[in-house]
C-alpha cells in the first residue's frame, strides 16, 4: 500500500503475533505512534492475516509463515506460536533487509523494530541489520512476574503441580495461590516452558512497552523494572489514547447494539470468553440455565467453534434458543468496546482476558471472572482479591451457582460496590493517560527514546 504523504517520517517496523488479543493492541500502538508522527509498516503472518484495507494509515507486508491447513488443525497454540518463530525468521529476515536497502532519504530511514513478545524471532533479524529493537508485551506485569515464578518452580522439578487446584500461598507473589499461577492447558508443558522462556528473554532489545498502567500494576511495575536491564514503558490502556483502525478475524454483528438501546441502563449482563477460550455443551447449558434464571437481561458471544462439538450456538441441543428467549441476545461475535461503553451494560463475564480486562475498566464494568487458562488467572485473582472489581467463579459450573453470581453482581448491594470501585478505576485510568498522567509521561520518554536512536 503506498504510503504518500508519509515519506518523510522516520518508519517504524512493527511484527505482530496473529491472534485476536495480539492484533488490537499492536494496531492501538501504531495509531498512538503515528499520532507521534511516524511512518508504520507492520509485518504480518499469512495466517490470520487481518485486512489492511481497515487501516490505510499503515503500510501491511506479509510474510510467508510456512502453516499449513493441517498445521493449524492439529496443533496446539503454543506449538503454532513455536512454530511461527522457527519458520518466520528467515523471510522476516529478508523482508527487513530489502525495507532498509529500499531507504530513499535519511528521514524516511527505519528507526527501530518493535515486536510482540510472542514473536521473538524478530530481534535477530533487526540485530543482523543493527537496528534497534523493543518489545511490546501485551499481557501486564503481574502475569509476568508470575510466570517468572512458575518457570523457576518448574526448574525445581515442582511443575506439574501435586494438587493443581492447591489453595495454598505463592510467597513470592501474594495474593496468588498455586491454583492462579499462569499454567497452559495447551500441548506439552516442555513446549510451553519453552514459549514462557523465550518470551522472557530480552535478548539484545532497547526497552519493553507494556500495555498496562499505574493505577492497576504500580508495585508490580516496579518490581519489573528492578529485575530488568532495560527501560519498562507502561503505556496503557493503549485503546483510549487515540482512535485506533480495528483488524477482526471473526466477522462482528452489530446487531446487538439495537439489542442494547431497549435494555435499562446496567441491566445487561455481557458475556464473552474472547477468542480463543472455549468450553463445553454441558458448560454452555449450565450457563444459559443460570443466564436465563437470574432474570438480568444478557448478551452473549458464543463464537462459532468455542463450544467443543458444535459448530456454532444454533446447532446446541437442549433447546438453548427457547431457555434464553425475549431476555438474551446471542451473537458470534460482538463489537465489545462499544458494547461495554453502552450504558445497558452493567457486567461483563469475562474470561479475563488482558485486552477485555482493560476494556471493562475503562468503561467502569465490574466482571464476573472465569479465566480459561494461562494470564487469565492471574488476572482473576487480582480482580476479585485487590483491585476488588469483580467476582471470581472458581467451581464447576451450575445454574443455581450462576444465577446467585450474576445477582450478586447485578442486583445486591455487594456488586454494586464493585460497580462504584470499577467506576473510580476508570477515572484513574484516565488520568493515566491525560497530560502528566503516568501512562501519557511514559509515552513521551518512550518517543524520546525512538527518537534517539
Ligand atoms: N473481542 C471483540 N468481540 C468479541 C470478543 C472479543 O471485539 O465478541 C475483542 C476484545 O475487545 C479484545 C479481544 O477481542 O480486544 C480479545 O482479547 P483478550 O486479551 O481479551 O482475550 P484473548 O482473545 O486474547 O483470549
């Protein structure tokens, strides 16, 4: 895509890993560092490669990845994301040397490569070039010094856990008990012992960005920045900065939205596990019961493929349609900012995932927490334990259990001093990023960095 007007910015190459949860936040970035006045090529798997044609600010180039169908169906998400890695490194290589051969003017020069942690394999190809690099963690500082502790526990020979539901402390990092810590349900613990570690590593890199800010993470930020050689830039929450293009991989039905106008104000409870989490039909029955017996009006995103045996909601049997009735909206994939700024919503059961986390507290949407796997639970904890915004649902999953958790949250008083305290989060995180915010002085130094390489 051509890129006139642009030419003389400084460029700045970013490398996104290609998942949902990954893909906003880098394009947030890249809205908030052309605002800085840069010129931004983002480099792109062929695999759940978003539309450029969304985003006409950005120049897109897309790499030859090397999955093929049957990779992609028979592996396991960390063994995609290791697999990326091996097979990307070459043509990223090639891709960047032929952007900096094609350089026209001094000013037009790429300034630095910064990539998602995921996607480590770029750091030796920007090396090779003697470019700069940062990291961009889209995750935040508790799971990350959480994992810290899980990859020095599995060291020990402590991985996997005696009793993987233990109530019991983790010292190092309270309030978390061993059951939060950050483990995933995906593949081989080797393999994601060694994804973790990979993505630790700093390498040769200038600095780390985290999506991520004081007012939810302050003494775990410094913790981080204790342990690391290079600067820590939290930015966040990187989706309110400025207006950002959005690259879906699911098409969105805004249908939902009418839905919402005839709902009362903080009636709606919304539910979404993101896009990757996925639960089964007796999970998902449990929770259309409980959904439909709370009486709270609901909408619900359950993506095609994320009930296991279903291709989508409509062929669940149980006659799930008639249980959620007049009361529920069910759609495959919804426009989740702008539903949790509508002011119907008055809940999000989330599976807690980073992205969705920032998004509800932005809005001051207090949550239901039933984190899936890894980051998540982490992040459940901290809802429920400390920035006390939310309710965590530990247990199996069933109806009665439900319906009392959403009215909890919903209708007794108990949610509604949730509600007040996700409501003073959100007037923190925006005086985050407003003029000598912690977030907006972040931003600044991290331009000045940029700018001095
Ligand atoms: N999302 C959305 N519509 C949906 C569900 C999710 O737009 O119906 C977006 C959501 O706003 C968030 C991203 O998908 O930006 C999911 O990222 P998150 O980190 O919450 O979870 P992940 O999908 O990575 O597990």
């Amino acid at each position: 895509m051509a890129e006139q007007g642009h030419r003389q910015r400084p460029r700045l190459v970013l490398v996104a890993t290609p998942f949902q949860g990954h893909i906003n936040p880098l394009l947030q970035l890249s809205a908030i560092l052309h605002s800085k006045g840069f010129s931004i090529t983002i480099v792109h798997t062929q695999f759940n490669s978003p539309d450029p044609s969304n985003c006409p600010d950005f120049n897109f180039l897309f790499i030859q990845d090397g999955l093929s169908d049957h990779d992609i169906a028979s592996l396991d998400l960390t063994a995609i994301v290791l697999v990326l890695n091996d097979r990307c490194r070459l043509p990223f290589q090639e891709c960047l040397a032929k952007l900096v051969e094609e350089q026209e003017t001094d000013d037009d020069r790429i300034v630095c490569v910064i990539y998602d942690e995921l996607s480590y394999f770029s750091e030796a190809a920007a090396h090779n070039l003697k470019l700069p690099s940062i990291i961009f963690r889209t995750n935040n500082a508790n799971s990350f010094l959480a994992r810290s502790v899980l990859i020095e526990m599995y060291a020990q020979g402590h991985i996997p856990l005696a009793d993987p539901m233990s109530q019991e402390a983790v010292l190092e990092h309270p309030p978390l008990r061993l059951r939060d810590l950050p483990i995933s349900s995906f593949g081989p613990m080797k393999n994601f012992f060694k994804l973790m570690g990979n993505a630790r590593d700093v390498r040769r890199s200038s600095a780390i960005i985290y999506n991520t800010m004081d007012c939810l993470e302050e003494s775990s930020l410094t913790k981080l920045q204790q342990q690391c050689h290079v600067p820590i830039f939290a930015i966040g929450p990187v989706h309110k900065i400025v207006p950002a293009p959005s690259c879906r991989l699911l098409e969105e039905d805004s249908s939902c939205m009418s839905w919402l106008d005839k709902q009362a104000p903080n009636s709606v409870i919304y539910v979404s596990p993101g896009s990757l989490a996925s639960t089964n039909e007796k999970d998902l029955i449990e929770m259309a019961w409980g959904l439909a017996n709370s009486k709270q009006p609901f909408l619900w995103v359950v993506r095609p493929g994320s009930v296991h045996g279903s291709e989508c909601f409509e062929s669940v049997p149980g006659g799930l349609r008639e249980i959620v009735g007049e009361r529920g909206c069910v759609v495959k994939w919804a426009p989740q900012k702008e539903v949790l700024a509508h002011n119907a919503v008055g809940g999000f059961w989330s599976h807690c995932g980073w992205n969705s986390l920032l998004e509800s507290v932005s809005e001051g949407v207090p949550i239901i927490c039933r984190p899936s796997f890894g980051d998540q639970k982490v992040t459940a904890r901290y809802v429920s334990q400390v920035w006390r915004v939310g309710l965590h649902l530990e247990d199996e999953l069933e109806r009665g259990e439900i319906e009392r958790v959403v009215r909890r949250l919903m209708v007794d008083k108990e949610g509604e001093g949730m509600r007040q305290r996700a409501m003073n989060l959100k007037e923190k995180a925006e005086l985050c990023i407003r003029t000598g915010g912690s977030s907006y002085n972040s931003l600044n130094k991290l331009v000045e960095l940029i700018k001095s390489f």
